[in-house]
C-alpha cells in the first residue's frame, strides 16, 4: 500500500458499470405507520408552504421597522465622519480615528434601535 492514499486506485475503472452510493432514510414499517397515521408528512408540507408566507411577512415587517428608525435618525452629527474620511482619502494616514469615529456612529444607530420597543420585541433571546 501507499501509506494510506490510493487505497482504492486497484478498483477504480475495472467495471464499465458505475453507480453511486446515495444515503437515504428510510421508516422502518411501524414508523412509516406512524407517519401515515399521524399525518406527518402533510404538517411538514403545510408548514413548509406557510413558511413562505410568513417569511414574506416578516421581510417587510423588518424592512419597514428598519426603514423607519434609520429615516428618523436626524440627531446625529455626521460632519466629523465625513471630515475624518476626507482626511483619509487625502493623505491615507488618519485610519486609526476613521475606524473610532465609525464605531461611534454603529453605536448611535444601534443605540436609535435599541431604544424602540419593537427592537425589544425582534430580538428576544432564549
């Protein structure tokens, strides 16, 4: 042997016939009873077309929340921002007080997020 590689070179290409081995799980006979039986598998489909619609839903929920509290934001001072990337571009130093004074601002829109209730609501964890 080849210390572990090729070991299956020998039997590659010795039939012309060639299939592939695919996994698949197949019920038992009492567990495809009990699928039947308890209509497992309309659920899954049902809840599979409703997932859609309720994703749909939630898009524009988020979407509309997002576009609201991001056009209400108009107590944020973005001069020094644009200063500071003005400098950037111009002289390429200044990188180190761009990265800060773009946290700040993240900090401020989160912070606008943050304090709407319905951010409470969107982002309940266990």
């Amino acid at each position: 042997m080849n210390n572990g590689t090729n070991n299956f070179q020998n039997f590659i290409g010795i039939s012309s016939l060639q299939k592939t081995l695919r996994n698949a799980l197949i019920p038992t006979e009492t567990t495809q009873q009990f699928i039947v039986k308890n209509g497992i598998i309309k659920e899954d489909e049902l809840r599979g077309e409703n997932r859609q619609i309720l994703k749909d839903i939630m898009d524009d929920y988020y979407r509309g929340f997002i576009s609201e509290t991001l056009s209400s934001i108009d107590d944020i001072d973005w001069t020094s921002l644009f200063e500071k990337m003005e400098i950037q571009l111009k002289n390429g130093d200044n990188k180190d007080t761009l990265i800060k004074e773009q946290a700040e601002k993240r900090k401020a829109i989160y912070k606008k997020f943050a304090d709407d209730d319905r951010f409470k609501i969107c982002s309940v964890q266990n």
